[in-house]
C-alpha cells in the first residue's frame, strides 16, 4: 500500500478508505488518508483525517506536526501554531 500511496494516490484512495472504515481506530490508516489528501491538495480533508489519526495517537509528534502543516496551508492558522512549536 505504502508504493501505491507515492505512485498512485488516486489508487491507493480507496484502499485506505476502506481500511479506516473497517479498523476505525487505527491511527495509521487516518495519518495514511491524510497523506493521500496532502498529495491531491486536498487540504481541508488532510486536516480532517489527521486531527483523528492524532486523536487515536497523541502522543505521535509526527502526525502532530503533519497536521500542523496542513492547517498551515488550509489557512488555519491560529490552530496550527499549537502543533507546529
């Protein structure tokens, strides 16, 4: 899945999303979904999926950080200050 989600995002969508449907409190498919939102620029969905994914492991500074970005870039800035320092 991982190759997929750098060659081909658009395959690797469904994959993950259904992954998270079946196994929803596991923090990695939420992170991968993020990933994948990241590389189609879909901003607002990435924060969505990584505030869960964060939720499910707090004390991932990983994912603290990745979704700190992403609220960079979808104009949040207020919220991303909190997980980018």
């Amino acid at each position: 899945m991982c190759r997929a989600m750098l060659s081909d995002v658009a395959a690797a969508r469904p994959l993950i999303e259904r992954a998270a449907r079946e196994q929803p409190d596991v923090a990695l498919w939420h992170q991968s979904l993020g990933f994948v939102s990241w590389r189609e620029g879909r901003h607002a969905d990435a924060v969505a999926a990584l505030t869960r994914a964060l939720e499910l492991a707090p004390e991932s500074l990983e994912i603290k950080h990745f979704l700190g970005g992403e609220q960079f870039e979808a104009g949040q800035w207020k919220e991303c200050i909190a997980n980018l320092t």
